[in-house]
C-alpha cells in the first residue's frame, strides 16, 4: 500500500540535479545490465503492477491538466500557504477547487 504522505514528485530538471549531486539511489549499471527478459520478470514480480492487467494501455487515455493561468495573490494568503511547506501551490489549487464546486453544489445542476 503507498503512503501518500511520503511521495515525492520531481521534474525531469530535478531528478538530474539529484543525480548530479550523487542523491539518486537507482543503480543504473544495474538496470542497465538487465536482459529484457529479466527486465520482464521484475516488472511483473513487482507488488505495485500484480492487480494491472497486461493490456492496461489498449484503452488508456491520455489526460491532461487544465491549463495553468498567472494571477495575482496576496502575498501574506501565499506565505500561509508556503509555510505549509512543498506542494503549497497544489493545495492553494484544491482549496480553491473545493471552494467552486462546493459552490456549484449550493447553486443546483444547470446554474453557472
């Protein structure tokens, strides 16, 4: 089972930044030196994939965020936020969100 609370998400920039710093705790030589087949195997050994299908992706779609848009905050409401500490930007999102759709709720189906 994953615990939330202890997932960490990284750009693309940051995870070469980490390996640079010699942080990355992935044995590349290793995962490099693995057949397919091994490579097969430990995928399919792996507790994480036992309840995925081998054909998850013939009917997967591709799904993207909403668009991201700039907008000015006070600075005092960012810093409570921040003070939260990483992902602050994410829960001023769902703060919000919650916030819209509890008032769409109040409004009833077909209102603006």
């Amino acid at each position: 089972m994953t615990d939330d609370n202890h997932i960490r998400r990284y750009s693309m920039l940051g995870l070469y930044e980490k390996r640079a710093r010699g942080e990355s705790r992935t044995d590349d030589t290793y995962i490099r030196s693995l057949t397919e087949a091994e490579l097969e195997r430990s995928i399919a050994d792996d507790p994480d994939w036992k309840d995925i299908p081998p054909d998850w992706h013939d009917n997967a779609t591709v799904v993207r965020a909403p668009a991201k848009t700039l907008i000015p905050i006070d600075e005092d409401i960012v810093e409570w936020f921040r003070a939260s500490g990483p992902g602050y930007q994410t829960w001023m999102n769902a703060v919000l969100r919650a916030y819209v759709m509890e008032q769409k709720r109040k409004q009833g189906p077909g209102k603006p």
